[in-house]
C-alpha cells in the first residue's frame, strides 16, 4: 500500500480550522474532554482487529504483542485519563506568601490549544495515540502525522479517527518528509515528537521560529550492564526479551552490553538458552518475531554484523528481511555498532574486568563519555546499581529489568540531552499540553500601604519581605 502525502493546502486549511475551533473554546470544559476520551476509547474496541491485522502487515507483529506492547498501553492511558481528568483539570489552591497578603492564589490548567503530533513507525499506534489522549485531556486540538514506512497502520489510524472526531479537532495528515517540513513551517502552541535524535534537531530549530514548546522523544544507545554479582540467568533472560521485543526496533531496547568478563561466557550461553525459550530454535519460524521494517533498515542493521566476532546468532534472511538475534563480541569502540543506534537485534558486547580500576567506574567512565541514553539497565546488586545510576545519566531505566519502566504511568517517560526533552504517560501526559498559570486574588475591602509609593514604613516592611 502506497502513501499519498497530504498537501500543503490541506495542511494549512487544518491548521487554521483547528485554530478557530479551539478558539470557541469548546474544548475546555472537562465533561466534555471526558466524552470525547470516551468516544476514543470505545474506536479503540472497535477499530482493534483492523489495527492488529495491520500491524502484522507492516512488522510481522503478532496479535499478542500487538494488543501488549500497543493497544493495551493506549486502552489503559485513556482509562487513566478518564478516571482523573476532572482532577487533573481542576483548579489548585496554593499558600499565599506573607508579602502579598490579603489575598488567595491558585494555579489554572489551560490547554496550550493547537498542538502537532508526530509518531514513528516502530511502535506506530502507541506512540501515536498516547500522546493524543494527553492532547485531549488537556483540552487542545491535534493534528497527528503517522509514519509512512507502516502504510497500512497509518491508514487505519486514518480512518478510526476520520470516523472519532471532525477534523477541526483531530485530524490525521500523511505522507513523507516533505509533509513534515510542511506541518513544521506552521504555527502551532505544542509540537510532540517522537523519532531519532537527528530528525529531533529539525523539530527543535522549526520550533523555535514561533518559540513552541516542544516534547522530543528520541532516542540513543542505551546502555546493559551485567556486573559479577547479577543472576546470569535472570539477566539473559530479561535482556534477550528487551532486545528481541519488537526485534529491537523499540527507543528503549538495550542497545549494548557492558558485563564482568566473569561472566561472560555463561551469559552468552544463557542468551541461547533464552532465545530459544521464547522464540523457538530458528525464530524465523515464530509468529511472535517481528521482521525490520525496510530493506533500508535491514541492510543497515545486518552490516553490522562485519563489524565484530558474532558469538551468538548471525543468520539472516533478504528475502523476509529477517535477522537472527545476535550476540556480537570484539567490537572496536569508535565502529558503527557501538556509535549508531541499532534500533535491531544485533547486541554488542564490550567485556570489562577489575584490571587497573574497578568494573563500576570503567563502566561509569564508558556511559559518560558518550551521549546521554534514553534508558539505563542494570543487573546486579541493587546497592551498586543505585551508586551506578547516581553517577550517570539517562531519561529512565531499570534495576535487574529492561523495558519495564515504560509500563508503569505513575512513572514520567522521556530523556534527557540527546534522548530528548519533556515526558509523559499519566498525569504528565496531561501536563504535556498544559498550561499551568498562577493566579493572584487580592482582596477588595483591605488595600495595605506598603507597596504604593513613597513606600511608607519601609524599615518594616523590609524585615516582612
């Protein structure tokens, strides 16, 4: 299926269409942001077999991990948000400080009002939805630009949200970059972006031209660490589902091991083990083992595999752009593997040991000298992974676990540097595409002397302030 790029005509009629609708201010009555929560929540019901059965078009990904990893985390999102958008929407009394007294002060949720979404292909109805329920929580329009390397997911998304809401409020723009530069050359009040740190550049420089707010979520190599006290067996396990979910292509897949030369060889045999536990011994034959989503990508991700000593793994296939999860030893530091994100399941070891300093701080002094990463994960004693993850900087992570973060909503998503700025999930989706304004009632009946010139009793006042 090919994709039509939607004109530069069409966009801007959108763009001022939301703009006018936003503009009545329809959307800021939260029983009515509730409704159409509702309405998006029950397309979701319906429109589910159509967007699994694309997703298995596009990705090769299997119904379960299609409703898992996709269409349960939008359901409970939108759960979420009906259960606490008349909280979250709510207007917060605040402590009035001594100087301004007497008075009341409040903090006001405004939505930011017309906002831009763009999603990327690996995670396509996620990363896409998500966002939009915070959209709609918050009270602002949304115009959402899906990923043309997954036509059929876009086109479904297209007409879930055609059959949801009018286009003044929500509408669905496709097609390729150009599209993109497009909607970036309009004026919006928040852009939310999710794709590579490269393309985050391009987002943040358009965004500057109006001083948009803007969410990045991007990407990087985010790094495994396997210390000497972990569970091996624990560790390959989580770390084989981490890096096999989705076959990599997820922001936060381990993207490399740093692990105790210890250990080494029992983690590589255990990631066997593990493997074929749960994709069987040849994954090319499991339904639950997603393919790359290009001949791009797969070429791409399949050069690697020159670049160091294959100890696990190795087999590809052209034809159904399939790559075997592979273990990858002996790998030059400045190579593409440990510089590129992999965004695949090719996973580079670097072996470290105690010679000359302590494993911790090569493996402190190694993720630091490098951009900070999207996600950290650490296996091994929770004390040392604490003092690891003090030290270091990434947008989350996890202790003895991959991926899991992600999962939690009381937990904020995002990065931070080059993974990117701004979070969400939960309540911060809702702060995403809100305005939080701090209001001020003073009394009418009491009007204190202090502040008005000549400033009288000025000793005083000054011992208040």
């Amino acid at each position: 299926m090919a994709i039509e790029n939607t004109t530069p005509e069409k966009i801007e009629a959108l763009n001022r269409a939301q703009k006018d609708f936003f503009a009545t201010g329809v959307t800021l009555d939260p029983k009515w942001r509730k409704r159409q929560l509702k309405i998006l929540l029950q397309a979701m019901e319906k429109w589910e077999k159509p967007l699994a059965d694309a997703l298995w078009t596009d990705l090769h990904k299997s119904y379960k991990e299609a409703y898992l990893t996709e269409l349960a985390l939008v359901k409970a999102e939108l759960k979420h948000a009906l259960k606490n958008v008349r909280k979250w929407s709510a207007r917060e009394c605040r402590a009035t400080a001594l100087s301004c007294m007497p008075a009341r002060s409040y903090i006001v949720k405004e939505p930011l009002g017309t906002s831009l979404i763009i999603a990327p292909w690996n995670y396509p109805v996620q990363l896409l939805l998500n966002p939009l329920v915070g959209a709609i929580a918050a009270g602002c329009t949304a115009l959402l630009k899906p990923s043309p390397y997954v036509p059929n997911v876009s086109k479904v998304i297209e007409q879930m949200i055609g059959e949801c809401f009018p286009e003044n409020y929500v509408a669905v723009v496709q097609g390729n970059r150009e599209v993109n530069k497009k909607l970036l050359e309009c004026r919006w009040d928040m852009i939310f972006f999710t794709g590579s740190p490269a393309l985050g550049h391009e987002v943040m420089a358009a965004a500057s031209k109006y001083l948009t707010p803007v969410v990045l979520e991007l990407g990087g190599k985010s790094p495994c660490i396997i210390d000497r006290s972990a569970d091996v067996k624990l560790a390959a396990r989580r770390c084989a589902w981490g890096k096999t979910l989705n076959a990599g292509q997820t922001c936060i897949a381990p993207d490399y091991i740093l692990i105790h030369s210890q250990v080494k060889e029992e983690f590589v045999h255990e990631f066997e083990e593990q493997v074929a536990l749960m994709h069987g011994t040849d994954s090319q034959k499991d339904e639950h083992y997603v393919r790359m989503v290009s001949d791009k990508a797969f070429k791409r991700v399949a050069s690697y595999l020159a670049e160091g000593d294959v100890l696990s793994g190795g087999f590809i296939d052209e034809t159904e752009r399939y790559i075997e999860p592979t273990l990858l030893g002996n790998v030059a530091p400045d190579s593409k593997v440990m510089t590129e994100e992999i965004f695949g399941p090719v996973f580079p070891v670097v072996t470290l040991d105690d010679e000359g300093s302590p494993f911790e701080e090569k493996v402190i002094n190694f993720i630091n000298s490098r951009e900070k990463p999207l996600a950290f994960y650490y296996f091994g004693k929770e004390k040392k992974g604490w003092d690891i993850i003090r030290r270091t900087s990434s947008g989350g992570g996890c202790i003895n676990d991959t991926i899991m973060h992600i999962v939690n909503a009381h937990l904020p998503f995002g990065g931070v540097g080059n993974s990117g700025m701004g979070s969400y999930h939960g309540r911060l989706s809702f702060d995403a595409f809100t305005h939080r304004r701090g209001i001020v009632v003073s009394s009418r009946f009491v009007d204190l002397p202090f502040k008005y010139m000549p400033y009288r009793l000025f000793s005083l006042t000054k011992k208040l302030l």
